[in-house]
C-alpha cells in the first residue's frame, strides 16, 4: 500500500474552487463571478497593450540574459515600484529609509513581510479585517504570528463599521500588527473615507500599531494609481514605520507572472541597510530568488514615461468598465423593482461587491440560474458584461422575491 494511502481529500480553496465547479457545470448561460480576474465586455481575459509592446522590447533585446535574479530581486523594478506606490516625492524615497524587495506577487510579498515579522519584531499578533480575504489568515498562521480579527463590515448599513473598528483597534495590545487594505477592500468592497483614515493613522500611531498594507488593487479603485495609494502615504508622511505588500496582478494584468512587492519604510537609512540583509535570509531559504520576467516588464513600463501614461489610460479603462457594470447592476434590479436597498452596488468600490446575499441563497442562484461565486455573497464585477447583467439581475430578483 501507499504510505500516503492514509491521506484524506482536501476540499477545494473556497475562492478558487468556485471556477472548479464553474468549469464542470455544461450550461451555455452559467456566469463564473467567483474569481478576481478582470474579464472584458466579452468575458475573455485581457493582456494589456501596454504589457504586448514591454514584452517585444525584451525580446527584441538580444544582450538579455536568463541569469539568476539576486535574492531582492530586480533592483531597478524595486526602485520603481517604491516610487509607485509612495508617490515620486516620498520623504522615505529621499532619505533612502526604504528598502523593497521583488517578491512573487501580492501573496509572496504578505509572506515574507509575515515572516520577516514574525522573526524579528516584538510583538507576534496581526489584526485582520472581519470578513477579509480568505487567504489572509493561513498566510500570517504559517508565517508564524498569530491572527486576530477587528471589526470592519456592518451588515445592516452594507458600509463600514468605523465604530467597531475604531473600539477594536483601540483594544489591540500596544505595538500589535494590522494588516489594512490599501484600497478596494476584498471581499466588502467598503474602503474608509480620507477623514476616517485619517483617525485611523492617529489611533495607530498613538498606540504603536504597526501597519501593514496590502495593496493589490492600486489604480482598480478609483481608476487613479494616486488616488488609491493615498491612504498609504499619508501614514508614510507621518515619518512612522510601515510595511506594503504591492501585486501587479490585477492593475497591470500580469497575474500568472507573480510579481509583486514588499517594502518596508524605517526610520534611517541605516536601519532600512540591515532590515533588508534579514529580508534575504527570509527569501533565500524560501525560493533562493524571484522570477526575472514579470518584474522586466513592470521596469519597462515603470521607467519609460509613454508607455506609463498608456498604461494609466488602459488601467483607467478596467475601472471604468467595472464601475459601468456596478451602475447596469444597480439599474437592472432597478427595473424590475427587486425589494431591498440595493445602492451597496453603486457605493462599493474595486472589483467586488458584497451583494448581503446568504449561502442559501447563492447555491439557489447556482443551482437555478448556473451563475457561481463564493458563499459569501461576494461577487467579481469585472467577470460581468453589459450582455450578462440582465441574467444576473433575474437571479437575484428571483432569490429575494
Ligand atoms: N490581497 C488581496 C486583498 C487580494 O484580493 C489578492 C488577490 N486576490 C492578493 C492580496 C494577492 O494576489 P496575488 O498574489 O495574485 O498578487
């Protein structure tokens, strides 16, 4: 026998198994708003034309080589993508009190800032938001802290619980972690106001908490890459220590290339030296260095000022696009004068809406209507097309009625 014949069947991860069942279902109607992948108008995956010309330009350039990355990364990406995300005039930029380091997309970034966390500073508990990515909370368990959850989702309201949030992260022990989202919070689509963030900040930095943003949607929000890192850098301006764990799978569609990064702003450049020399040991044992691919394109696009300003017009594109289908989502209940106070649709942001739907009601709407997403009731409003919303809008007419 085999000595693994003991093993049970693991289920499926519960976002990514949506797709699973999505892809065993024959129905020529069925809907997969499951996944967190932008789909155009016509329901198929897009590759920017921003990204087509960056990965010409690498082929074309013969003196480019296959060697191993060093344990950080591609420097150059590195350098770019902190000036991305803290802005180009970051006082932690010019005072050299940032190191950043290529990790593989957004979840290798939470990782290894975990891990480096988890070694290294003194307090091991990382706050999370209640309800946040189902991902979240085994990251941080196996990068070795501990995982607690603060209040942030208010059903009644479908909006931000900034009371329960403001009592919770009020109550964490001095110098705990909290992960924030940067923008488009998942799976509420609920972000806090400027001013909230604002309160936000002041409350943690007068307790020491440490924050840890996770910015996977930068410019899917709003449709503006400075609008949505705003909240970070005004933690950033405060002169305060941060960690930012940045994706570019969804804002420049590069998803399969996991690239990503983690930067962690210190007080003095010297600390910024010897935190990044323990961010190597974390790394190399791990997967010694990252991918060269993705992150050469990101440079590509980052460094050269025409095809960053294509890039902001194709990303500005997708968010368009996404909060054209909130609006014809908002419209079609409308019309059909579904009960309930559907206006979540319109105010939510990024690229999910949590409908309020129950398990209940979303295995109904799969088993009748063939449209999946995960149990929670949230779904991907980039998996929507202008064709599709009138089906989806008779399922959720019919679930409520
Ligand atoms: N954080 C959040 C909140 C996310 O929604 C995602 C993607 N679903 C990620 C991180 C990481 O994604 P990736 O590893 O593909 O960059």
């Amino acid at each position: 026998g085999s000595v693994f014949a003991h093993l049970v069947q693991a289920p499926e991860d519960p976002i990514l198994g949506v797709t699973v069942a999505y892809n065993k279902d024959p129905s020529p109607v069925k809907l997969n708003l499951g996944v967190g992948a932008y789909r155009t108008e016509e329901g198929k995956p897009l590759v920017l034309n921003v990204v087509r010309k960056a990965e010409q330009q690498l082929i074309n350039d013969r003196t480019r080589i296959k060697e191993y990355l060093p344990i950080v990364g591609l420097v150059e990406f590195n350098k770019l993508s902190a000036k991305l995300i803290l802005g180009a005039d970051s006082p932690a930029i010019r005072e050299n009190r940032i190191t950043t380091v290529e990790c593989l997309s957004g979840t290798g970034s939470l990782r290894v800032g975990g891990e480096f966390l988890a070694k290294h500073y003194h307090q091991k508990t990382i706050y999370i938001t209640q309800p946040t990515w189902g991902n979240h909370p085994k990251i941080f368990t196996l990068a070795g802290l501990t995982v607690k959850t603060y209040r942030y989702y208010d059903p009644a309201t479908r909006g931000l619980n900034f009371k329960g949030l403001l009592e919770d992260l009020g109550a964490a022990p001095a110098g705990s972690i909290v992960l924030l989202h940067a923008c488009a919070h998942n799976p509420t689509g609920v972000d806090p106001t400027i001013q909230q963030w604002e309160q936000i900040r002041q409350l943690m930095r007068s307790k020491g908490l440490m924050p840890f943003f996770d910015s996977a949607y930068q410019g899917f929000a709003s449709g503006s890459l400075d609008t949505d890192a705003k909240p970070i850098r005004m933690f950033v301006a405060d002169g305060g220590e941060c960690l930012v764990a940045q994706s570019y799978a969804k804002n420049m569609g590069l998803y399969g290339e996991r690239v990503g990064a983690l930067s962690i702003v210190c007080k003095s450049a010297d600390v910024a030296g010897r935190v990044e020399s323990q961010l190597k040991l974390v790394i190399r044992p791990m997967y010694s260095s990252p991918p060269i691919h993705g992150a050469s394109i990101v440079a590509v696009i980052l460094r050269d000022k025409n095809l960053f300003n294509e890039w902001t017009l194709e990303l500005k594109a997708m968010a368009d696009r996404i909060i054209s289908m909130r609006k014809q989502l908002f419209e079609a209940l409308r019309t059909r004068g579904t009960p309930g106070d559907w206006s979540h649709i319109i105010k939510q942001i990024g690229m999910f809406t949590f409908t309020g739907l129950n398990p209940a009601q979303v295995s109904f709407m799969t088993k009748e209507y063939h449209i999946y997403m995960t149990s929670d009731g949230r779904i991907s409003m980039a998996g929507l097309s202008s064709k599709t919303v009138p089906h989806l809008a008779d399922a959720i007419h019919a679930v409520v009625t």
